[in-house]
C-alpha cells in the first residue's frame, strides 16, 4: 500500500466518523443558531460581508477553538483508545498522523464553515443598502472579503485541532484527555491574549514589537489577520498585526503540534514524561470531579 | 483491508490530493486578489446625498436664468453606502480634514469633479460658473464626458486626472471656488479670462475652506453677543431725543403731532386711550408719559413705521383688524419637512419668484406694528393685543424689538405672528409671545438675534426660514404646539444655545449646516431635539423627561454630539434614517442614565448604544442590566464602531460620561434619578470631574 492510500484510508475512516455522529450536525446547528442570534443582536447582516464579519469574530474565537477541541480531545486517547487499531494499519506513523488530521480538518471546516456559508449567503440577499432617492454603491465591501474570512476561521480551527490533537496523545484517560482538552481552550482563548497584555504592562514587550508577538498567540494572530485583511480593508488602517508574524505563528502552532502527534502517538519516546503528565492531569481531573 | 477496494481509495486519495491542492490555491488567491482595481462610474448629482450649498442658494440657483453650473464633487466612499455629493471642491477638502472623517466614511474608493474642459465656461457678474447653453451642445463638446448628459450628470472626470484653477474670480453664493477642468490646456484658457493659477489635486486639498466650520462656531458665539449688544446700545439711545411735541397740548392726536414734529425729536404721548392709526415717515420717537394706548378699529394695520431710526416706546396697542394669511400658512410647515432634501419649489419661475411666494403668505395680513423699508427702528416696552400679527418687519435691517409683549390669537389657526422679521436682521429680546403662529418667524435675516424672550403656547416659538448666522439664545418656551425652535431650509452657522423649552411637540429641531446647539434644556416634551443639521455640533445640553430624547435625522453622520445629559427620557435616542453615528469625541461622550460598566473615574468603559433593545432599556426595565451584562452581548458591543459607514441606523457612544455634565441643572432641580456611577474610580464622579 503507498504512502498516499494509507493516508486516504485513514482520513476517509475519520471523515466518516463525523459524518456517522449526529451530534456532531447537532453542533453545526447549534453554531448557526449562535451566529443568528449574534448578527441579530450586532446588525452586521444589513450592513454587508465586512460587517458581519465584525460581528462574527469574537463568537468565532470562542466557538472555533470549542469544536476544534470536540474533535481533537479524544483523537488519539481516551478510554476506547482508538490508537492499536490505528497503530495496526499497515501505514507510517506521518500518514497515520495526517491521515486522522486532515479527516478531522474537514469536518471541523465542514462543521463551522457549513453555518459560515449559510451566513454568507443571507447577506448575499439582505446586506448592503438600498435606496430610491440616493444612489447606493457597495464600497470596500464584497463577498471574497467574507470567503476570506471563512478561511482564516478554518486554518484558525486547522491551527487549534493540531494543538487538541498534541494534547491527546500525551495522556493516557479519557478524563486525562477532557482536561488536557480543556486546558488547550484556556490557553487559546484567553492565556495567549493575557500573556500579551502581562509582558506589555511589565514593559517585557516592548511598544515596537507588540504587533509581532501577538502572532505567537493563536487567536491574537487569528483576530489581527481578520481585522489586517478583513476590516482593513474598508478603513484603510493597516498596523492590526503583523502579518508575517502571525502568519508564522500560527504555522508554528501547527508544526510543533502536529510534530509532538508524530513523535508522541506510538508511546515509545517520551514514556516517562508522558505517564508522568498524564497522572498529573487524571488526578486534577479526578480532584475537580470531587 | 481488502484488496478490491483497493482502487477505491486509490481514486479517492488522488480526488482528495487534489482538492487539497485546489482548496490552498484558491485560499492563497482570495488574499493575493486586490479588491480595489473597479471604479465605480459617477452618477447624476440629484442622487448624491449632497453638502455644501444652503436650501435657499439651491433655490436661487435653480431658478435663474444664466445656465449656471458651480463645481461638484462626488465621491464613493469604502465604508458609506451612499454617494456623496459636495458642492464646491474646497467643501470636500474641508470636510475630508475633519478629524472623524474618515473613521465615519473610510476611504475615498473614486472621486469625480466636475468637468469644465470644453464647455464654453463663462463667469457671470458675480463669478458664478456658466457653461454652454443647451444641453445638446453641451453633450457634443463635452470632450471628458463620463456618462449621462441630462442636468449636469455627465461631465465628470476622476479628481486625480483633473487640473484645477485656484484663487480667479470664480464664486460660488459661499465664495471664492476652485475651477477643475479634464485637460490643461482648458485650464489655461480660463486663467487667460479670470486669472487664477494651476495645481493639482494634492495641492487643492490643501486649499482653506471658504466656510468657518462647525468648531468655529463655538467661537463665535461672543462675538455676536457682543455685536447684538452693540446695535441695541445704539437703537436704546433713539429714546432719549429731546421733546419738541406733546400730543393733546401740542397737537390734538398722535397722528397729527408726527406730522408737525421736527425729525429726529420725540413726540411725548401723555397716559390716555388714542382711538387712531398711526403712520409714521420721518425720523421720530414716540414715547408714552404713563399707560398711553393707541386703539385701531378694528380693521387693518393700526401702526406704520416707514422712516429710518424711528423708535416706538412704552405704548400700547390694539384694535388690529382680523386679516391673516389663512390656512397656507397656518398648515403649510405643520406636517411636511420643508427642510429636507425632497423640498421642491419646482413650479416656480423666474429668479426669486419663490421668495415672493413666501412673502405673498407670510408679510400679508393685519398687524400691530408694520415696519416696511426702515432700518435701525426701535420697539420698546410695548403691549401689543392681537388677533392677526404683532409686528412684521419688512426689509427693515437693524431693528430691534425689546421688552414688548405680543399677546396673539388663543387658537393659533386664526391668528399669524408675534413677530415677522423679513429681511430684517436685528435684535429681537427679553420680550413676550402669547399664543397665536410663531413667536418669531424669521425669513432671510440674516445673522438676527433673539434673546432671552419668552413665548407660551404659540404654533412655534421661534421659526427660522432661509435664515444663517441667527443667534438664538436664553429663551424661554412652553406650550408650542409644533416646536420650540424650528429651523428649516438648510441654513448655515446658526447658534441655539441657552434655551429653556419644555411642554412642546418639539423642542428642537434644528436643519442646516455648521449649527450649535448647546446648552439647552429640554424637558417634558414629545421629542427633545431633532437633528436634520449636519456638520454641527450639539453639545452640553440636558435632554430629560421627554418621550423622545434626540432623534437624528441627517442621512450624512457629521455632527459633533457630545456631552449632553440624557435622563428619563423614555427613550433617549431614535434614528430615522442614516448609517452608525458615533457619538463620542475626544475620548469622552455623553451622560446617559442607564448606562451602566466599570468607570475610570470620567468615562464608562463599555460602550452603550441608546438605540439598541438592551441597553435603550437600561434606565427603565429592571432585568436589563443583567441581560446587558451577558457575554454574548458585551463581546459584540466591542466592535460595534468598527465600520460605522457599514452599520445601518444605530447610535453608539463609546465613552459614556458617568456623571451629568450640567450638575448645576440637577442639582436645582433636586433630582435623584442621576446618582453617579463614577465611583469605583475612588472617590465621588462629580468631583473628579469638576473639581480640577
């Protein structure tokens, strides 16, 4: 079997787990119903793509780390430990790796872009504004805009799944992996921005350099990219992020990540640290469950 | 794993390559395409929303005869979904360097200006532009046309390809104006005619605004106090001419004795009832020695003043016939908008025909007191009672009507003014107007004051049409049925600052550009203010207890509106058209009471949107605070003004003031309703506001 079958085979296999669980469309639904809700209360969808998107980016770096550690937590680990039979296809442990990644990347893309479309599409019928008495034209604004934005929210997911994923091979329970699971989310959603805000207020980052150290907080790099590509262009005011920085962070992210899967899945080098590891979150675990 | 499916996947890994393949390329496209390579084509000028030129210049303009054709600029913002039309190039460079600008519009995505190469232009004696008389011609030589030719639609050409003449005798009613022109060598030729010189784009952005802006307004306030103070010190003097005529010694009737008094002395009117009417031509005072009453009867005008300095002091008056203008006046403002951007005196002809028609309806009637053709009058300490009007003012520049009360028609469908001024700048102060139409109602006065007068239950209290420069302060008004103080017709740089008005339809509604409105309080009324003004700022008013606070009208998000006090109005602030306005300057805001987050001592740092479900019911609806606290709703306040030339209808404050700006108001009034929320800063809000 080539390199690539494997690899087809595995992500095939993982892509027709998200389509088999319910829940998980349950939870496209459910993202949609949020996104309602949100541009319902903000009023981005008359506005037009730019500003939807304005509206959509705070919700979105909540919600898309949440998915993407729904999908990741348990890729690897977990009571019903997937990885034996895994372990026993006849591929390398990169095809393996990539295999269950991007099969998992799809249905993430598919279950956070799915409602991002549906979006895109109201505003297609209902955004911009329209007048009798005045000419009306639409600006910066334009549908690519919010494709743009669509993307940036998946390789943002694509960079989070990675992380869940790393987490997930380095604990041996289920609840060890809830938590390491958890633990990804905090540091995503709030630990990256928090660092930030701690090294500026110290003066350990320096004013100049603020825009590229953000990038190594995943959705610091995610918001600034949106706001740079997104927003920017219609207020002509660049200086959000710099991009290369969070270009590169994020792929940092996603390397280290997906690097740690690679190194960490068949158990062997790293046995010590990662019993050691994964006692020390099963007993938080355990300690939060009392 | 079985070998038959074997080609299965096979097919599927190569399908799946693929796509990945395509799905990065596609997503490294989206950011390497660049969005701003179309420019969009101009449109006619009628479909812009326009800036720049007074409603009664439009009118002038489209009247006349002369093919006239002042400079236009259009312009299609990134963020604005209209398309705005300035007349004047230097209007555009002015109100592009306003501060906000482009944070409420973005960026300019196309520019056009008017095209004046090829097309015959000429100036007329006042330096307005003519260009070629028929249309048809004008198509045939217009060598830059970009798109339609009907009434100026064509004829554009992109602002960075255009050269422009500045400092030749070009005009426009607001000043001196900068010619564009397609090629130079047009350019040239008009420098050849009417002087000027040649720059580009670049420079002409550069080039001072011919107008004061909105900031300057402020400034100006003093002056024209001071200016107004000046006219009445000269008018008081008229009062202390020396006697020469006695009536009822000297002469049997008032009449009489005007006519054998010398000019420029005073006729003394001993305490008595004159049953007469009373006409006078020449330079007199008429001064009452006692409760002296002049009775018309009955039937038209009781008092006619036609002579330059003439002063009327301390008499009575009544007796006035029962004409008025009728139902086209009394109906005609009451329910449209006349001044808004659908106004239209199309069916007129001919160069101030629309003028005439105005005066036809309004300077018509029975009145108290006719002032035609004097100037520098003055009416002093007089009763006036009155079914039809007090006292219209007629071409009659400089006069100044003080310390008299006009007692009108109860009903005010049968009555007229307490005071017409047309074409009569002046002084009109600390007088009173009971009932019937406008306590004032000004027409082309130019830079009038009203001061300090008090008006109750009239149609209006003060009503400005086709009137700039107007200083309207101190007054007091109650009762009016339609407004406070009314101002219609797009006029520019008037002042209100300083009244009182409760009990009214509508307190406030000013129109026009580069207005002031401040320091206002406006209680119990249906609506507080209604802002049509753009490039204006309302600022440091109290807006309290009225069903409607402040609702903006102007399509175009350029005024200035902060620190005002917003309490117990049942809702602070509706929209009737437009896009997101930001209400916030400078870093600070408004006082709005309901507004709620953690403060640094001045402002509130979350952002409150009085137009929003939430946080419009924050004063009023237990329960709101906590909904307003949720998460999902405080997250997407946020980035509410990121793009507010995208946002429809909304108003938001991203500072809020946590304590009242006027506390001197609230603490008179003793209200407890406003209790600061300043504290977890340290220490109590109004004093770190106010103490330094």
């Amino acid at each position: 079997m080539s390199r690539f079958q494997g690899f087809g085979a595995v992500a095939w296999r993982e892509v027709r787990t998200v389509v088999r669980t319910r829940s998980y469309l349950l939870l496209s639904v459910g993202l949609l119903a949020v996104f309602a809700g949100t541009l319902r209360a903000g009023g981005g969808i008359e506005g037009g793509y730019i500003p939807t998107a304005v509206d959509l980016l705070l919700p979105l770096e909540l919600l898309v780390p949440l998915v993407a550690v729904a999908l990741g937590y348990r890729a690897f680990g977990g009571e019903n430990d997937d990885r034996p039979v895994l372990l026993s296809y006849p591929v390398s442990k990169g095809s393996l790796v990539a295999g269950v990644y991007v099969g998992r990347l799809i249905g993430l893309a598919g279950i956070i872009g799915g409602p991002l479309l549906a979006v895109g599409a109201a505003v297609s019928r209902i955004g911009g504004a329209e007048s009798r008495v005045f000419a009306t034209h639409q600006g910066a604004d334009s549908p690519v805009l919010f494709v743009r934005f669509l993307a940036l929210t998946v390789c943002f997911g694509a960079v989070v799944l990675a992380m869940a994923m790393a987490a997930s091979v380095l604990v041996r329970t289920s609840r060890a992996a809830l938590a390491a699971g958890l633990a990804v989310l905090v540091v995503v959603v709030a630990g990256g921005d928090l660092l930030a805000f701690l090294g500026l207020t110290a003066d350990a980052i320096g004013e100049d350099v603020l825009g590229t150290v953000l990038g190594a907080s995943p959705n610091s790099a995610y918001r600034g990219l949106v706001l740079e590509s997104v927003v920017g262009v219609a207020t002509d005011q660049g200086g959000a992020i710099d991009v290369s920085a969070a270009v590169a962070g994020l792929a940092g992210w996603l390397v280290v990540s997906l690097g740690a899967v690679v190194v960490g899945i068949d158990r062997e080098p790293f046995a010590g640290i990662r019993t050691g590891i994964g006692e020390l979150t099963g007993r938080v675990a355990g300690a939060l469950d009392r | 794993m079985s070998a038959e499916s074997q080609p299965r996947i096979e097919t599927r890994t190569v399908t799946a390559v693929s796509i990945l393949v395509l799905v990065v390329g596609l997503v490294a496209g989206l950011f390497i395409v660049d969005l701003g390579s179309a420019t969009p084509e101009p449109v006619d000028f009628d479909e812009t929303v326009s800036v720049g030129l007074t409603l009664e210049d439009e009118l002038r303009l489209d009247n006349s005869d002369a093919d006239i054709e002042l400079p236009k600029v259009q312009t299609f913002y990134s963020q604005y979904p209209y398309v705005v039309g300035y007349y004047g190039v230097e209007s555009f460079a002015a109100e592009q360097r306003q501060p906000a600008h482009e944070q409420r519009f973005g960026f300019p995505n196309a520019i056009y200006v008017t095209d004046y190469a090829g097309r015959d232009v000429e100036l007329t004696e006042t330096g307005l532009p003519v260009t070629g008389n028929s249309t048809a011609e004008r198509t045939a030589t217009g060598g830059h046309n970009h798109g339609g030719t009907a009434g100026g639609s064509g004829n554009w050409v992109l602002a960075e390809e255009a050269v422009y003449v500045v400092d030749s005798e070009a005009r426009t009613p607001s000043g001196e104006t900068v010619m564009p022109f397609g090629d130079r060598e047009a350019a040239e030729a008009f420098v050849e005619s009417y002087g000027g010189e040649i720059v580009g784009w670049e420079a002409v952005l550069e080039v001072p605004a011919g107008d004061d802006d909105a900031e300057a307004v402020r400034g100006r306030i003093a002056d024209r106090h001071a200016e107004a103070n000046a006219t009445v010190d000269s008018r008081t003097r008229l009062r202390d001419r020396p006697v020469e005529t006695v009536v009822g010694e000297d002469e049997p009737t008032v009449q009489s004795a005007i006519e054998a008094a010398p000019p420029n002395t005073t006729v003394l009117v001993p305490e008595g009832t004159y049953r007469e009417h009373v006409d006078v031509d020449k330079p007199l005072t008429l001064r009452a020695d006692g409760d002296a009453r002049i009775v018309g009867n009955d039937n038209g005008t009781v008092v006619t003043i036609t002579a330059n300095r003439t002063a009327f002091v301390g008499l009575n008056v009544s007796g006035v016939g029962g004409s008025t203008p009728g139902p086209t006046v009394t109906d005609g403002h009451s329910t449209g908008n006349v001044g808004g951007a659908s106004h239209d005196h199309g069916d007129t002809v001919g160069d101030d025909s629309w003028d005439a028609d105005v005066e036809d309806d309004y300077a018509q009637g029975d009145t108290a007191i006719e002032v035609t053709n004097a100037e520098d009058v003055l009416v002093d300490e007089t009763e006036i009672h009155t079914d039809a009007a007090g006292i219209i003012l007629y071409a009659s520049p400089g006069s100044v009507v003080r310390g008299t009360t006009v007692v009108g028609s109860e009903n005010y469908r049968e009555g007229h003014m307490g005071i017409v001024a047309m074409r009569s700048p002046g002084v009109i102060e600390n007088s009173t107007f009971v009932g019937g139409l406008d306590g004032v109602y000004t027409h082309r006065s130019e830079g009038i004051a009203v001061r300090g007068n008090e008006m109750i239950d009239n149609r209006m209290g003060i009503h400005l049409m086709f009137t700039s420069g107007a200083l309207l302060t101190d007054n007091a008004m109650s009762g009016q049925e339609t407004a406070g103080i009314y101002v219609m017709t797009g006029p520019q740089r008037n002042a209100i600052v300083g009244n009182e008005i409760r009990d009214t339809e509508t307190a406030i509604s000013v129109g026009g550009t580069d207005s002031y409105v401040a320091e206002n309080v406006v209680t119990e009324n249906d609506l507080g203010v209604r802002i049509e003004a753009t490039a204006s700022i309302v600022e440091r008013n109290v807006v309290a207890d009225n069903r409607n606070g402040i609702e903006a009208w102007a399509l175009l998000p350029t005024n200035r509106v902060t620190h005002n006090d917003f309490v117990d109005n049942r809702r602070h602030v509706s929209v009737s058209s437009g896009r997101l306005r930001v209400w916030t300057h400078d870093g600070e805001g408004n006082y709005w009471e309901g507004a709620i987050g953690p403060t640094d001592g001045t402002v509130i740092q979350r952002p409150y949107t009085p137009t929003a479900p939430v946080d419009g019911r924050l004063h009023q609806v237990d329960g709101a605070a906590t909904l307003a606290r949720a998460p999902a709703l405080d997250a997407l306040a946020g980035f509410q003004g990121a793009v507010p030339g995208m946002r429809a209808d909304e108003v938001i404050d991203v500072a809020p003031l946590c304590a009242p700006v006027n506390d001197e108001w609230f603490e008179a009034t003793e209200r407890t309703d406003t209790e600061p929320i300043c504290r977890s800063g340290g220490g109590s809000a109004a004093q770190t506001r106010y103490d330094d």
